[in-house]
C-alpha cells in the first residue's frame, strides 16, 4: 500500500529538480540565469534585463513589464536570484548553485542547441 505522501491527489512539495525546471521554463529567464554564471551582481538602473537580452523594441516593452512583474519575482521566490527592485539589481540567490551544472551545460553548448533555447 502506499505511503499517504504518495497518495493521488496529496499535496506536495516540488522536488529541487521540478524548481530548476520551472526555472529554466522561460528562455529569458534561462538568458539571466545564465548571464549571472559570468557576472554578479547585474545593476542597470533603467532595465531589468541581461546585459545579453536582444529585443526589438516592441517586445522590450512586453518583456521589460514581464521581467518585473512575473519573472524576477518567480526567480527570486525560487531563491535562485536575490532582487533588489530599489537598486535594479539583480545576484545570485541563496540556491543559485543548485543551477550552476544546467546552466554551465546550457552555457557550454550554446552553439549546439536551438536558437531558441538560449
């Protein structure tokens, strides 16, 4: 019989993998993250966006609002960024090592993987 943790239906916590999943669900985020393997903390006080973020400007509107309003906060609840929306800046949180692997391998082969994934 199973354990009540394994009950269909029982609520539960995610596992550290399903964060870092959720984490790198979003290609701008996956960008940020990776961009903070070779610097930390990013401070730009007129955007919130990797300093390697290209976008047109019609999509800089979008996502700069994006950023603020849905990614920055997911990745700083996840505790794999502290943000600083005062200051703009944006560090390495307290979980951020727990990335680092995906991230250096996202990073490593950057050449080898879609567009579209980094």
């Amino acid at each position: 019989m199973p354990s009540p943790d394994h009950e269909i239906g029982a609520t539960q916590r995610p596992s550290a993998f399903d964060d870092a999943l959720d984490a790198l669900a979003d290609r701008y985020r996956r960008r940020l993250l990776v961009s903070l393997l070779h610097h930390n903390p990013q401070d730009d006080a007129d955007e919130q966006l990797p300093a390697d973020v290209s976008v047109t400007d019609t999509e800089s509107e979008v996502l700069q609002s994006e950023m603020i309003h849905r990614h920055l906060p997911k990745l700083d609840d996840l505790g794999f960024i502290e943000w600083d929306r005062d200051a703009a800046e944006i560090a390495k949180g307290r979980r951020f090592e727990e990335l680092r692997p995906l991230l250096e391998l996202l990073d490593t082969h950057r050449s080898e993987l879609p567009n579209d994934w980094l």
